[in-house]
C-alpha cells in the first residue's frame, strides 16, 4: 500500500511543471491499473505496511477514489484551456486524493478519524477557489460547520473507546461491545452528517449547486461514501445497542428518503435535483446498514460504489449542459435533444442506471436493501415503494424536461458534444454496467 502512496506523492511536482495537466492523468491511470492487479484476500486484512492494510471493502472505495479523480481531470479541461490556476488544481486534486486513499486504507481508527476530516479541507478549497457563484462562500461555511459539528463527539468517542480498549486498531474491535447510548450517539453521528442523513442533509445541494463540476464530482462520488465506509467499520463495536437504537435511524432515513423524492419534482436547478436524488439514494444506504443483516450490508457496498459512479456522471451531464448554454436552470435547459441529439442517449443511460434499470449496479444494490428492509420489517415496503417509484418519475421528469419541448431562443451561440466528454461519460457508464459481471467478490465480502 506503500507504494502507491509514494506513486501519488512523487506525481505532485509535476503540477508545477509546464502543460502536463494530461500527464498527471496518465499517471493515475497507471496507478488505477496496479492498483486492480493488486492481490486481494476476500476474507480477511492484506497487503499490510506499517499502518496501512487492504480488504474488500477498502479496496473497492480505492478504486473508486482513483477512478473519479481520473474522470475529475477530464471533466475540468476548460481549467486547462483558459490556463485557471490548474496546476493549484491538480495539486489540491492529487492531496485530496491521497487524503481519501488513506483514509480507506488505514487500520488505526485515530489515523481514520485524522484523514476523514483532512479530505474535508481540499474540498472546501475547490468549492471556494474553483466553484461559480459569490455563494460558494456560504455554501464552503455550511458543508465545513456541519461536518466539524459532528466530529468533535466522533474524536471524543474515539478516545474513550481508546481508554477502553487500549489500542486502536479496527480489526480487533470484533472483540469488544459496547452498550452505551451516548458513545453510540457520538460516533455515529459524524458518519451519519456525511453521508447525509434526512434533516442534516441541507448542506449538501448547496454544497453541490455551487461546486465546480470536479466539486460536484468528488461529492456525490466519494465524500458521500466516507459515511458509509465509517459506519460499516464502526458498527462492529456496536451491535447489541444497535439492534435497540437502529429503529430511529431507519423510520427517519425512510420518512427522509419519501419527502426528498418529493422535494426532486419542486426543483428547477439540474444540479440541485441531482444532489437531492443522491440523499435519497443515501438514505436507502442508511436504512441498509442499520438493519445490521448480511443483505443490507452487501447493498449499501454495492449501491454506495454504483451511486459513485452513476451520480458522478449525471453531474458531468449537468456541467455539459452549463458550459454551453451558462445556466442550470431546467427551463433554459430544453429542447436539448434538437441541439445535441447524441448526448441524450447519454442523459437516458445515466438517467436510466439512476432509477435502478438494469444491468447497473444500482438495481443489484437496491434490491439487496429492499430484501433487508423487508426481512428487517414488512412495514418499511410503504415507504421503499413510494421511494422507488418516485425516484423512476423524477429522473423521467429530468429527461424529458431538459430532452423535449421547444428551444429556448435566447441561444445565440452553441457548439456539438466533444469527444473528450463522450469518453468522460463512457467511462462513468461502462464500469457501472460491467461490474455486475463480477458481482461475486461483493457478494462474498462481509
């Protein structure tokens, strides 16, 4: 693991270096490639150095991480073009990317907790250095108080579990239960703001409707899964006030997952509709873990990485739009299918693999969590039917309000889809697709 953190490392000073903003990107695909070649025990920690290791777990969200920075590069060549301060850029991309690697792959929970926040920092610099309006500020202030609010109980819970245990380290907390209602609070309660969770959720569509695209795209592709990754390994110490406490969480991810399903139909801003899908799908990775059973948490990993993907593509489309016609606004967005008649296929595909059509990852993880959510309890098939069936209606809404109708006439100049951006998509589309063939490897995790 070593290694790659020295591949990233020696690759920040070629930021500085004149026109190699494309070298950069081939030296994390490089470093994508090894990392898939890597060796992977399913079962158990491997590729252990000093205080980094690797499972299944870890090594999905890695790949992920690299993956989205890859296609974060791509997405942001008017940087490049306009010459935008895009070495600051690649070195702030390159730090928050080495701040998401460690953060999967450390086993020290302190360590975790040091670069969970750390990875908080680069994106607030993007939101602020790179993001369009003047309300980029108070969107930067909203996602950095929000989070720290919560974390200051995670690192206290942290120290006590410490105290506690006399060491840190995550895989022998298997050993260890704890049955207090505040620690149980306290670390939780960070992961859940992250990820987010219904009424701790507003700072992200403010976050994502001023976000840079790359902003936007490392959001909804990986800071989300930081949530999710912490409470899977967080939940270990916790099961026996879980299977007590969980109930609350779930009724309010579901209630959440219902209204904000409503709320998408209300907005008139691509992005912010975007960002609100992806609380709602949030939620139902929320619901999943929370039930604590093997479905849920095999389904919160699949549709965690499938969001990733999926997510980070429609945000793309969005930016697509925004760079040719200068607004996001879903009634000068219309008639797109006269102007571009290619990218539609595209807005379908990604559209289609939001509302969980096959063969995307999303229809496996959400089937996994509808079948926990109903083995946990026949109740939450109200709320789960209204979920998926408005999650369908929305992204219908989007695509045949941006696709159909009539021009919008201000329009004076326009230019046809790049092959730089059909390849950006490509590339979002084709692993969320394809991975289904391997489903297996996360299947067997657990």
């Amino acid at each position: 693991m070593m290694k790659f953190l020295m591949l990233m490392i020696f690759t920040i000073p070629l930021c500085f270096k004149k026109n190699m903003f494309w070298m950069v990107q081939n030296m994390l695909f490089l470093m994508f490639f090894m990392f898939m070649n890597l060796m992977i025990d399913i079962l158990y920690y491997c590729n252990l150095s000093y205080v980094f290791s690797c499972d299944i777990l870890s090594y999905g969200l890695i790949l992920l991480s690299i993956w989205i920075c890859i296609l974060m590069v791509l997405a942001s060549e008017n940087l490049f073009k306009m010459n935008f301060y895009y070495n600051f850029f690649m070195l702030n991309l390159l730090l928050l990317l080495i701040m998401l690697f460690m953060t999967f792959s450390v086993m020290n929970l302190f360590l975790f907790y040091l670069f969970f926040e750390s990875s908080l920092i680069f994106t607030l610099l993007l939101i602020i250095g790179w993001g369009y309006q003047p309300e980029r500020i108070q969107a930067g202030v909203y996602l950095l108080f929000y989070t720290l609010f919560a974390s200051l109980p995670l690192l206290m819970g942290i120290f006590y579990v410490y105290y506690k245990m006399n060491y840190m380290m995550m895989y022998f907390m298997k050993f260890f239960s704890f049955e207090l209602y505040l620690l149980y609070i306290s670390m939780i309660f960070a992961f859940l703001v992250k990820m987010p969770m219904y009424f701790i959720h507003l700072w992200l569509p403010k976050a994502h409707v001023e976000a840079p695209v790359s902003g936007s795209m490392v959001l909804a592709g990986i800071m989300l899964k930081l949530g999710g990754y912490g409470l899977l390994r967080v939940f270990i110490l916790f099961q026996k006030i879980g299977l007590k406490m969980n109930i609350i969480f779930i009724v309010i991810s579901l209630l959440g997952g219902f209204y904000l399903s409503l709320k998408c139909f209300c907005q008139i801003d691509i992005k912010s509709l975007i960002a609100y899908s992806s609380v709602v799908h949030m939620s139902m990775v929320i619901g999943g873990i929370m039930t604590m059973n093997y479905w849920g948490f095999l389904g919160s990993y699949i549709l965690m990485i499938g969001h990733g993907l999926c997510s980070s593509g429609m945000f793309c489309l969005a930016n697509i739009n925004y760079e040719r016609l200068h607004s996001r606004s879903l009634y000068i967005n219309k008639g797109m299918m006269m102007l571009m008649p290619s990218m539609s296929m595209w807005w379908f595909l990604m559209l289609s693999s939001n509302m969980a059509a096959p063969p995307s990852l999303n229809l496996l993880g959400e089937i996994s969590l509808i079948n926990s959510l109903l083995k946990w309890s026949y109740f939450t098939m109200i709320m789960l039917m209204f979920i998926s069936f408005f999650s369908a209606a929305y992204c219908l809404y989007l695509y045949s309000y941006i696709q159909h109708g009539g021009g919008y006439l201000g329009i004076y100049s326009f230019y046809m889809g790049l092959s730089r951006e059909y390849l950006l998509l490509l590339l979002h589309w084709l692993p969320l697709n394809i991975l289904v063939l391997k489903v297996d490897y996360f299947m067997i995790w657990f």
